[in-house]
C-alpha cells in the first residue's frame, strides 16, 4: 500500500550504517506451540515480515528470530533511500538489515526496483530531463540503476518486487510517471528484463495493493489487464504480489469473497507463482473494546488466509511488521477514538494477540505445496 511520506519517510534520515545485532537478550514473548516459521515450513510456505533498520529493540528482534524464515526491509530498499540525491547511492540501510537476516539464518526479499508511483519518488528524479531522446536515456538510466543495487545485494535476495504499485486504482490504467512518460509500457519491460539480467536467480515479482473489499473493482481489473499484458509480451515476470493490506479503507467486513476468487484464478491461471508481501488488518472501523477489537481482525484475517492458502501457488507470506507499536498504520489512518491500532500478531508490549492465533490456525488448514 502507498507508504505516507510524513509518517514513515521522515525516519530514514536517521538511518544508521550500524548492523542490526544478531545476538539479543532472552526472548521475552510467550507464543505456545510451533513457530509460525515452523507451520509455514511444514505446508512449503516460507514465513517472514518487513523489518526498519531504525528498531534496535532486543524483544522486536527475539519474535523475528522465533517467527520468521524471510525477512524484507520496510522501506530501504526504495529509490528514495538509496538515491535520495543523483549519483549518490546509500546501501548501508539496507545492509544493516541483510546482515542482521544473514546472521541469523533468514532468506531475504527486495522492495522494490522500480515504484512507478511520484509520489514516491525523489524530487531530482520526478524533474529529471532525459534529453533529446528520452527513450534512450530513460532506458539507460533505469538498466543502471537496477543493475547497481541488484548486483550490491547479489544472490542474498531470493525473490524481488521489480515493480510497485504501477496501477492507478482509480482508472485501472497504468500511472502518469516521468519513465511511462519516456518509454511507455516499455518501461515496465525493461525493468523486468534489467531484473533478470542482474539478478539471474531471483524471483521477479510485480506487486499491488488491490484488495478483496468492495470499491477495488477496477484496481482489481487494471491489475488482472497489467498481467496479461506481462505474460503476451513474454516479459520475464515470475510472481504475483498481494499486498494483502486486509481494509485498509478501514471497511474489513466488505470482502468481495466471489470475485476475489475469479480474480486470483486468472492470475493463476497465466501461470503467477503467488505471493502475500505486506500482510496486516486495518481495525480503524471496529469498536474500541481491545477483546472485540482484536476478535474482528482475528476473524478478519482467518477468512481471507484460508482462501488464499487454499492456492498451492502461494509459497510466501510476509507480515509488514509484526508489532503494533511498529505498524505503519498508526500514522497512515489513525482510528477516531485515539487509541492505537491492533494491526499485527504482536502487541506493543510484544505480546501474542488472537491474530496471531489466527494465522496460525490457518497455516495448519492450508494444504501442502
């Protein structure tokens, strides 16, 4: 889902070079039983969650190490962290974090390559000037970029977000952008094809926010368009990415169950590897009460898990955060009532929730790959 500028952005600035410490102290939650890493891995299922170079805390960390086989950075990994300035590429937040998955025995994911969306997008590049032939340069520029940060990161990352978010929910079409601009359609092309060419063994993935909820009917049509489109072209494309940002309109009890299913089957049905990238529940239209609250994303969740894990093509699943006092969605749609979202399987004293259960109970339902 688009990541607020204000709420999430203004953290990188204080990004340090300094690894994430592999060794921390004891764990300090109390989940029973297997490991979501552990049921994940049984049913062929890789596990994991987004992880912030900025969170050093010891007990954060411990549910990581517990939980997870697949670890992606939440946002350093995108273009305006590590060019934030033309010529100047910053690694070291992300290294911090491939080392911190390195040392403790965790695969790791990329996101992203190209987030063909200007709102997220540095300034230099939203009035970059390609010159006379803007085809060309535009081209070279994007070969050149994916080719320095996919061969910095090299065989550690096992599966790739080479585009986001390239579909404006709202028309179903491709967005406005400075590349699409330049090349057109071609610049979704090129970047799958710079991907494969620096990341050889890699999966390529492109992944969108469009929900099973009512109102993303056409999001939902412009995607399903956008792959047919990948596949008749032959562009190098492996997966298929679901956000899985569970109402994040905030309207949780408004899943499309039927035509969510006609949509998964034709992307399945081009031959699409499936992927749930950035898993939460929105409890921003559920009541105060914490025990209600946290039954309704509980309930929430389950119901869209079994149907998609009834897809053997889903072979990841990665929570964006897996605490709620390090969601993104605190700052992205605070509730009316003031009090904190629930959106994870953890709570803010890193305590497992019914969510967490939740997932659990329906890993153990999901059949094998």
């Amino acid at each position: 889902m688009p990541n607020p500028l204000p709420t999430r952005r203004h953290v990188l600035a204080g990004l340090s070079a300094a690894a994430l410490p592999a060794i921390v102290s004891p764990t300090a939650f109390a989940a029973t039983g297997p490991s979501l890493r552990a049921l994940a891995a049984e049913k062929g299922i890789l596990f994991g969650s987004a992880l912030s170079a900025r969170i050093s805390e010891a007990p954060y960390l411990d549910i990581l190490k517990a939980e997870c086989g697949l670890i992606v950075p939440e946002n350093e990994l995108k273009v305006y962290v590590i060019s934030s300035q033309p010529d100047r590429f910053n690694f070291a937040p992300g290294d911090a974090i491939a080392s911190f998955a390195r040392d403790n025995g965790m695969k790791m994911r990329g996101h992203t390559l190209l987030w063909n969306k200007v709102e997220f997008m540095p300034k230099w590049l939203l009035d970059i000037d390609f010159g006379s032939n803007p085809a060309r340069e535009a081209e070279r520029y994007l070969r050149d970029y994916i080719k320095r940060v996919c061969t910095h990161y090299g065989d550690q990352i096992i599966s790739w977000d080479v585009v986001n978010e390239t579909i404006d929910p709202k028309t179903g079409e491709i967005r406005d952008t400075p590349f699409t601009k330049a090349l057109g359609f071609d610049c979704i092309r090129i970047a799958f094809e710079a991907a494969r060419e620096y990341a050889p063994k890699a999966q390529l993935v492109y992944n969108d926010y469009m929900s099973w909820e009512r109102g993303n009917e056409t999001h939902r049509k412009g995607v399903l368009k956008l792959l047919e489109t990948l596949r008749a072209k032959n562009v190098p494309v492996d997966g298929f990415g679901i956000q899985s940002h569970i109402g994040n309109d905030g309207h949780i009890k408004e899943a499309q169950h039927e035509q969510w299913r006609a949509f998964i089957d034709g992307a399945v049905g081009m031959n699409y590897k499936l992927l749930i990238t950035e898993f939460d529940v929105n409890d921003k239209d559920l009541p105060t009460d914490t025990a209600a609250r946290d039954a309704g994303v509980a309930a929430a969740a389950k119901d869209y898990l079994d149907l998609m894990f009834s897809y053997k093509q889903l072979d990841q699943f990665l929570c964006w955060g897996m605490s709620d006092n390090h969601s993104w969605l605190q700052g992205w749609t605070p509730r009316t009532d003031k009090t904190p979202q629930r959106p994870t399987p953890y709570d803010a004293q890193y305590r497992p929730k019914p969510l967490r259960d939740a997932i659990a109970a329906a890993l153990k339902a999901a059949p094998k790959r």
